[in-house]
C-alpha cells in the first residue's frame, strides 16, 4: 500500500533462528514480512515480522547493495545474494542477558527484495534521499538540541 508519506509492502521469508550460549537448537520456517518505508526518513527501511513485536531497520541502500554483493558488518546487520534466486538478510542480536547471542537468517526470493525496492522509490528514488530533508529543520533543532535555542 502506498500513500504520500509512506509504503508498506508485504512479502515472505524462510526464517532460521540460531542461538548460541544458553540458546537451544535452530529452528526454520516461513514467515510474513511487512516492510516499511516512510518518506520522513528516505535513508531507512523497516523490516517487521507480520504480527509480532520483532522489527528490524536498516540502511535502505545496504538492502540495495546486497541483493548484488554482500554488504552490511557481519556483526549486525550483514546482506547478500545466494545463488541466482535468493537473498539473505543476517540479524545478529544479544540476548537481554547479554548470555547469548542469536543469528536471524531470512532467505527471500530475490524478486521480492527487487519489488520491495521498486515500490520505495515510487516515493523517493534510491540516491535521491537528501532532497527529502528539510536542511533549515535540521539545522533549527540541532541548535535547539545543543544550544538550547529555541
């Protein structure tokens, strides 16, 4: 669904979850993703799993670059092609307890990442994410954040 301010575009994924430290054994599935993408931050996209509290953002550009080579810190949030077909999207997050450490892989056909890419930039075109920034906004609240000027 697209409107004036933002797109919201549904697609599937195969999700493994692996943990490490008091993790347990690894699980797959498929899920539902919703992406979101909202013209007031043109840099970031947003990855959620369909009717969960788990959302991931991250630089729309990385998403772009990734479906053609990897891409993104290995460490967090890391992107690449498998094959002709798929692209891989890693997630490494620490546990609440900082115990352990568990590793989202979601596989997606890499037509659906082509599609989801398309329909942002119906909004903002990739490259084109600057013109959408109000410069004199940003300059009034950093001033505002730093100096206290109102």
């Amino acid at each position: 669904m697209i409107d004036a301010d933002g797109v919201t575009y549904p697609t599937r994924a195969r999700l493994v979850v692996r943990k490490f430290g008091a993790g347990g054994p690894a699980e797959a599935r498929p899920v539902a993703i919703e992406w979101h993408y909202d013209r007031a931050e043109p840099w970031a996209i947003t990855m959620q799993l369909t009717g969960t509290a788990y959302v991931y953002r991250f630089a729309r550009e990385l998403l772009d670059r990734g479906r053609i080579e990897p891409a993104g810190t290995v460490g967090q949030v890391f992107v690449q092609p498998l094959l002709s077909q798929w692209v891989e999207v890693t997630v490494r997050c620490t546990c609440g307890t900082g115990t352990c450490t568990s590793v989202a892989l979601f596989s997606f056909d890499h037509s659906e990442i082509d599609n989801v890419l398309d329909v942002t930039e119906q909004l903002v075109p990739l490259g084109a994410e600057a013109d959408q920034v109000d410069e004199a906004a940003v300059d009034a609240e950093l001033a505002r954040i730093a100096y206290g000027v109102a």
